[in-house]
C-alpha cells in the first residue's frame, strides 16, 4: 500500500496594497515615463478615467504561504502591453504591513477620497480601528 504524507498545514501571512499607475497628461497624451504611487487615487470612483485590475501573489518559503492583493489603478486605456505587463513590478512589490482592503479595493471612502455624484451612490467612509497598523 502506497501512502502520501499529509502537507503539513502553512501559516498565511496576507497583505493589501494598491498601486496607482498615472500615465496620462493634463491635456490627455499619454505620458513618456508614467508614475507609479503606492496607494490608490483619491478619486478613484471615476471609472472614465481610472482603469481598476486586481492581482494576487502568491508564494512559498519556510514553512509559510505570502500572499500579495494588489488592487491596481491606471489612467491608461488599453495599453499595448496588456494591464498584467503594466502592472508586473508594481504586483510584486510589497509593502509589508500594507493596508486594510477596504482602503485598497473600491467598497470604501478613506477620509481624503472625494466623491462626485455622477460617480453614483457615495460609498460608506472606512474609519478603521484605532488599533490598525499599516502604512501612511
């Protein structure tokens, strides 16, 4: 009888970051060197100007699975590259300890975040808890 040893069970250790990628110009041409910020933009509920894509990351080392959300903007429409490409070294770097998803994703305001009407309903503000670690 053949038997298979169990995998041992991996300790999680997760983390949101988002990643803004602005590559367009006031005047509306595309940008010669696009930059990168790691938070998402403050009017991010503009989906006419900002692009949303979502990546996960994930590895394992020593006895632990990491795991990268990543919740990625851009301004730029269907770049030739394709969103994944643009996006490739920002997804793979992390900010440790990252922030809460609801700042990450598109669910919540955070206190600078504005929002316009012709945007829709306005989401709930994401206060947090006091005791919150992640990075400014």
């Amino acid at each position: 009888m053949n038997t298979v040893d169990p995998k041992p069970k991996l300790e999680i250790r997760e983390t949101h970051n988002a990643v803004t990628i602005y590559g367009m110009n006031d005047d509306g041409t595309e940008a010669e060197e696009p930059i990168a910020k790691f938070s998402r933009p403050q009017d991010w509920g503009d989906k006419e100007r900002w692009h949303y894509e979502f990546f996960r990351l994930s590895w394992v080392s020593h006895g632990y699975e990491y795991i990268n959300n990543c919740h990625c903007y851009t301004d730029i429409k269907n770049p030739e590259c394709g969103y994944p490409v643009l996006f490739a070294q920002c997804v793979a770097t992390i900010l440790y300890p990252g922030r809460p998803p609801q700042l990450c994703g598109r669910e919540f305001l955070d206190e600078d975040d504005f929002w316009l009407d012709e945007w829709g309903e306005i989401p709930l503000y994401y206060l947090g808890d006091d005791d919150e670690d992640y990075l400014e």
